[in-house]
C-alpha cells in the first residue's frame, strides 16, 4: 500500500496548492481517480460550526485547493456533509468558505435525502447525493476523539449517514466498540471514497474530536488505503496503531493494511518530525443516551427550520 506525505507547515493558499497537488501526483495522478466531467464529492469534516482557528473542521484551503485542482482538470466538484452540528452551511460559513467556493462556481451541499441501504446487517440511510457522485474524494482532519482515541480516515465517511441518524447510530451500536467501529468500516466501504487526504498540516490534540486544541504536525497524507492512512497517522504522532479501535477491528475483519511494513511511503521523510509529546483524548463512551439522541434531534429539527441563505 502506498501513502503520499507532504510536508507543509501552515495554510498559505501557495504552500497548500503545492502539497495538494503533489498528493495527486505521488498517488499516480489526477487521472487515475477522476474523469473529465465526472461530479465529484469532496467530503470534509465539518463536524461543527466552529471557527478555523479551533481546528475542529478540514480548513477550507484544503477544501479550496482541491476544489480548484478538480476543476482545472475538468471535473465537477461540491463540497458535502451532514455534520452532528448545525448544517453544512453554517459550517462553512464558519471557516469562511462561502465566498471562495462561490467565486470556483463550487456548490456546498447537505448531505440529505437518506436512500436506506443495507450495511452490516441493518437499514442505513446514505445520502442519495453521495451516492450520485461519480467520484468521492475523503478531506477528513486529523484529530483526537474522546470516543475512539483518534480519527484519520475511516470515520469521516460516516458523515454520508443524513441528518441525525448518526446520533441514533451512537446510541443502538456504541453499547459495543467493536460492532460501533464494523459499522463505520461498512459505510466507508459502502460509499467507496476513491481517495483519501487528510489535513494533517494543524491538527487537535486533548478533546476532541470538537473542543481540543490546535496542533501544528506540519504535513498532508493521502492513500487510496483508509487503514493504511490510519496506521501511519498513528506514527506521526507516535500513537500504537493498535490501540484504536477502528484499527483493531478492521484487523479482524480483514479490511485494509495490517502493518507497517507492508506500506511504501512516498513524498517526504517524517521520521524526524514525529510529534512525540501529542495529547491523546481521555476517552468516555461511545454510546449516546437516548436522551442525548432525542436532544440532538429537536435541536436539529429547530436549526433545520432556519432559513439558510445558500
């Protein structure tokens, strides 16, 4: 398995360009996930509306910076989400992203429209505009979690599941860590990202994966391999691989890279750059009480009745 490093120490739209770029170019070129005219989803984080100095969601010079490269090259991008908080616009809106992608002529789209699919043994429902994409590309941000250790590329895609069902998921599956993590590895299967690249450039440590704090790490990491991204993320920040729950789990599932060795790293050396004093998150339960879920929903429902300019 191959995973591309770049280095790059802060958001300049020049120091991002290059490091997306080079993504591309080190994982065999634009060309081999993308077609000229295809639509593609560009999926960030966008977990909360908090600004970008917080770290909480992928800065939009990520997002910026692929949109554009995408649309260079002929294809159709928009940028998606349905966040636990708030919606995909006043996410965007928070980190300043509406005037940018505007002016590419990008769409920022809600993640709506549930189409129930079956995944790992129950009714799930994805977004039919996820799954109309021709083309997913994974922009998740590297962070602690207080649930999960750390999250780097596989969970990112649960955002495809609408609205506040992701709550509900919290709720029926996190009673077991292990049936949780199937899951969230079923849907990233399911919906099938062509690409992952994480901003890793400032990540969270401490409580996160939406009240920690900044961390600058100083690099972007791509793969066409979620676990492989998730292995050496682990590294980055000097964290064992097997102490995250997703990693575990798709171990025994047989899903993705088991190891190090077997995983090529091409771009630039991390090894002296290893955050070896990162801040993991003290963890509490996956499970969301089925008061916290009834909240969540009529907080959401309130929040979805808002007239949002788009």
């Amino acid at each position: 398995m191959i995973v591309a490093l770049t280095r790059c120490v802060d958001y300049r739209e020049s120091a991002i360009a290059s490091a997306i770029a080079r993504q591309f170019t080190l994982l065999g070129g634009i060309e081999k996930f993308v077609k000229r005219g295809d639509t593609v989803l560009l999926k960030p984080n966008f977990i909360a509306p908090k600004p970008r100095n917080c770290a909480t969601q992928t800065d939009p010079e990520v997002i910026i910076q692929t949109a554009r490269l995408l649309k260079d090259f002929g294809a159709k991008p928009f940028v998606g989400d349905s966040p636990a908080w708030g919606n995909v616009f006043t996410c965007a809106k928070a980190i300043g992203l509406e005037e940018p992608l505007k002016k590419l002529d990008v769409p920022i789209k809600q993640l709506n429209k549930p189409v129930k699919k079956k995944i790992a043994g129950v009714s799930v429902g994805i977004s039919s505009l996820a799954l109309d994409a021709d083309v997913i590309i994974n922009l998740p941000k590297l962070k602690s979690h207080q649930q999960l250790v750390a999250t780097f590329a596989v969970k990112n895609m649960f955002g495809c599941v609408s609205g506040k069902w992701k709550a509900y998921w919290h709720f029926a599956k996190g009673g077991n860590a292990k049936k949780f993590c199937e899951l969230l590895i079923e849907i990233y299967k399911f919906v099938s990202p062509a690409l992952t690249i994480i901003d890793g450039v400032i990540a969270m440590e401490g409580p996160g994966p939406i009240s920690g704090r900044p961390r600058p790490l100083g690099f972007a990491i791509g793969s066409t391999d979620p676990l492989s991204c998730e292995i050496v993320c682990s590294k980055l920040i000097n964290l064992d691989p097997d102490t995250l729950p997703i990693v575990k789990t798709a171990k025994q599932l047989g899903f993705g890279c088991k190891s190090i060795k077997d995983i090529q790293i091409v771009g630039d050396d991390f090894s002296r750059d290893i955050c070896t004093d990162f801040v993991p998150a003290k963890l509490i339960p996956i499970r969301f009480s089925l008061l916290h879920v009834c909240k969540s929903v009529c907080r959401q429902i309130i929040l979805l009745a808002k007239p949002v300019k788009k």
